[in-house]
C-alpha cells in the first residue's frame, strides 16, 4: 500500500496548528525560503517565534562567533546552539510547561556559474520530543543540483519544511523519516549525502544504519562515516586527500584482506611519492553486496562494520556496481591519487567485456572512467588451485583481442602487480572462514587479525557461538 502524500503546505499547516511546537529560524544563503512556507500556511504566529538571516559576513560572526567556513557543520551547530539557549533563556518560565521548543537552521551556498556542481547547503533542527526534556537534533548536507537559484532556493524551502515536519511526527520512525526528505522532491534537483540523529528522541537509532538508509533510499548515491561510526560528509574525509580504497563485502575481514591493503598502501606511497599521513584508507561496500535479496539485512551489515571500525578505517556505503562509476565519484572531491586495492579476480571480472554492453564506448569507455585522472589499480594474486601455484597481473593474460590494452596498462603503471608477504593464507576463501565461524571450528581465528578475531567472539558476530 503506497503511503498518503502530504503536500509541503499541509506539513507546514499542520505544524502552525499544532499548539505545542513553537521555535527560531535562522537562515543563511538562500534566503528566507523555510519560514516563508509556515507564513503561507497560515496561523504562523503560533509556530513562529523568531525569523532572521544575517548574510552580511561581520553581523555574522557578532551574532554566531567567527568562522573559516560559513557553509559547514561548524557553523550550523553555532546557529542552533545560539538560537536554541536565546529561545529557552527567553521563553521556557512564561510557557516551558507545555510548549516543544524548537531552532532550526541552514546555512546554503547555491551554484556558482564558473563552477557547476559547487552548491551544497547544511540543514538542521534541535527540537524537544516533550515539554522541558532535553533537545534532540537531526542534521544534514545536502548538494544542490539545480542550475537555476531561484529552483535551488525553492529546494531548500520545500526540505526544510520535511525536516521540521519529520522532526515532531516521524521521530520515532527514522527511516520513514528519511524517506519524508524527498516528498515534492526529487535527486535531480538534490543530492542528501549526510544525516546524523542525536539525543533521547533517537536513543536507539544507530548512525551507521541511516547512512545505508540514504543509499538504500536513493537520496544519494555514497555515504560515508568513521571508524567510531560517526556521519560525515564525505568531502570531509576526502577532499583534497590522496585515496587508497578497498572493494569487498567483509565477510568476514581476513588476514588476506589486511596484507592486501598493507602491500597496496605501501606501493602507492612509494610509486606517488605522497605523504604516508595524508592518505585516506577507505573500505566500500556496495548495495549489491549488501543485498543478496531485496532487502538488506541490517544484523549482517551492522557485523561487517564493527569488524571494519575495530580496524580504525572509514567506510563507504554505495550503489556503484561497477567500480568505474565509482571513480567519478571520487574525483568530486579530490584531484590526488586514487588507488584501488583488488585480488587477481576482480582485476579479470573488470576485463569482461560483456558488462559495459549499456556503455557506447564499451570497456575502452568503463577503463578510462575508471582510471580518469591519476588512478592505479593495485592487484593482489590469486592461487591457482589445479596448478597450486599464485598467478599474479604480471604473469596473467588477458583476452586476445584485449592484451595488447593489459599490457599497456602493465607498462604504464595503471595495473600494479602486488607481492605476497604471506601466501599461506592465500587459499582460504572468506566463504569458507564464514563457514567454519558458524559450525564452531576454532580454526577459523587464525585466518583473521586478532582484533577482527576479538570482536567476533565479543559481539557473536556472523553466527560465532562459544
């Protein structure tokens, strides 16, 4: 049964009605386009208590403390911070008792005509989920995708009008609430990249499952969050920063899955000459990874990332397949190096032909999106179990109509054969691992690193029973 829409006039009425919720907006960037939709709606006056945008960068900086970046989370949770305690300092002993105290604010840069694709904005609300309780908070970043203002300043009214809704009447079910960020919207006109929920409202919400949920949605097309779990926007973790980034499904992380990374690492510092420091370790799951079914499963995804958090590296959550559209992604966001780590298998799945039939340009068109810029593919190798022996990109061979293209890409570095360190391991597939945890074969503790190893046993992780 599909769900009822409800028009962005209805949402921002039904507020205005509600005789509880009553808050500050203060907007930056785009406008006023957010309190204008509860003007409209009539009855504004017992939402809004306070409306006010300062653009002017002095008045500012008096108002929220200075600030390097105007359109960034630094500066929204100013806003909120400042709009919300002058709220309750001001309002709570005449009306606390029954009134739902809410800030919201934005702080948007909209599209630059010498730089297309430049405009991007951060949303938030702190709001109380009962009368004097403590706040919680939903915040966002969003990419704005329309070339004309006027289009990207209605964008940030109608989400904005979503978000507060969502906030008072879909708090106790986030993921609806996701799904509510879209209504009268659609992903060309913006991109959702980050959503992070805090406070009692969303006790049991876990960060990590809403970035798959925008994924998995399609508000947008990667999320990303650290190793603690925490949401970030992805070009805080990679702009302007060298990338070394790991495709697989982690089931689970394996000793060969480290010596990969290792040997990958270690060869794209020394071949780039890039500081060591600088460079981002990124693990990336795609959807279909994730969804052997039509439905994620959120107790398997949940023990992919724990097991890749205890390793201290970023993850990546995309509907990117084919890892060439993935490269394009990545270059939004840096001009530096990218590296992708892979076993010999990938490398031969990647010189198919027969999946780029939906590309005009077929494998030459997937091969030089996927090395646009200075990208290299780090390939580890496989054992050849009929001839026990490792096969390696070196000694590989493509198909003949393609070799003359591997070699090419052998001679010039694109393709970097990796060594192995350890090929004891290199046999054992992760599907058997996975097995031999479920059935209680202790054996499997050795093929994994011993953090992997002590959280699977803490958390009774992938089926692991004492």
């Amino acid at each position: 049964m599909e769900k009822e829409s409800i028009s962005t006039h209805q949402k921002a009425a039904r507020v205005n009605h509600d005789p509880t919720t009553y808050g500050a907006f203060a907007e930056i960037g785009a406008a006023q386009e957010v309190v204008a939709w509860f003007f409209r709606s009539g009855r504004a006056s017992g939402t809004v208590a306070k409306s006010m945008s300062a653009y002017d960068m002095v008045v500012s900086d008096a108002i929220y403390g200075p600030s390097s970046r105007y359109v960034s989370r630094q500066r929204l949770e100013s806003m909120l911070n400042h709009e919300y305690s002058l709220l309750q300092e001001r309002l709570d002993p005449a009306r606390g008792a029954n009134t739902k105290f809410f800030a919201f604010a934005d702080t948007v840069a909209t599209n630059r005509r010498s730089q297309p694709g430049s405009g991007h904005g951060w949303l938030g609300i702190r709001f109380q989920n009962e009368p004097r309780t403590e706040a919680s908070e939903i915040l966002i970043h969003i990419r704005l995708l329309d070339p004309v203002t006027l289009r990207e300043q209605e964008v940030i009214g109608i989400l904005g009008v979503n978000l507060i809704y969502g906030a008072f009447y879909l708090n106790d079910q986030p993921e609806e609430l996701i799904g509510n960020l879209m209504d009268g919207l659609s992903r060309v006109r913006l991109e959702v990249d980050m959503i992070k929920f805090s406070g009692p409202a969303f006790e049991k919400v876990d960060n990590r499952l809403m970035s798959l949920q925008l994924v998995a949605q399609g508000l947008t097309d990667a999320a990303v969050f650290t190793a603690k779990g925490d949401a970030v926007e992805p070009a805080e973790i990679l702009f302007g920063r060298p990338v070394l980034l790991q495709r697989g499904s982690f089931r689970p992380v394996t000793n060969v899955t480290l010596d990969m990374l290792y040997c990958g690492g270690e060869r794209m510092v020394a071949d780039k000459k890039i500081d060591e420091k600088r460079l981002v370790v990124l693990m990336e799951m795609s959807l279909k990874n994730l969804m052997p079914s039509d439905k994620v499963d959120h107790e398997d995804f949940m023990a992919r990332v724990d097991i890749l958090g205890a390793l201290g590296h970023p993850v990546m959550i995309s509907n990117f397949s084919a890892s060439h559209r993935l490269t394009g992604y990545l270059r939004r966001y840096t001009k530096l190096p990218i590296g992708y780590v892979m076993g010999l298998g990938t490398l031969r799945s990647i010189f198919k032909e027969e999946y780029y039939a939906d590309l005009s340009g077929g494998i030459l068109e997937a091969l030089g999106l996927l090395l646009q810029g200075d990208t290299a593919l780090y390939v580890y190798p496989l054992w050849d179990a009929a001839a026990s022996t490792q096969v390696s990109a070196d000694s590989d061979e493509a198909a003949p109509n393609l070799l003359h293209l591997y070699r090419h890409l052998l001679d010039n570095k694109r393709i970097c054969s990796l060594p192995v360190f350890d090929p004891v391991d290199l046999p054992i597939m992760p599907a058997e691992i996975l097995q031999r945890i479920k059935s209680g074969d202790p054996s499997w503790e050795k093929f994994v690193p011993p953090p992997v190893a002590e959280r699977i046993r803490a958390d009774s992780l992938f089926g692991y029973s004492v």
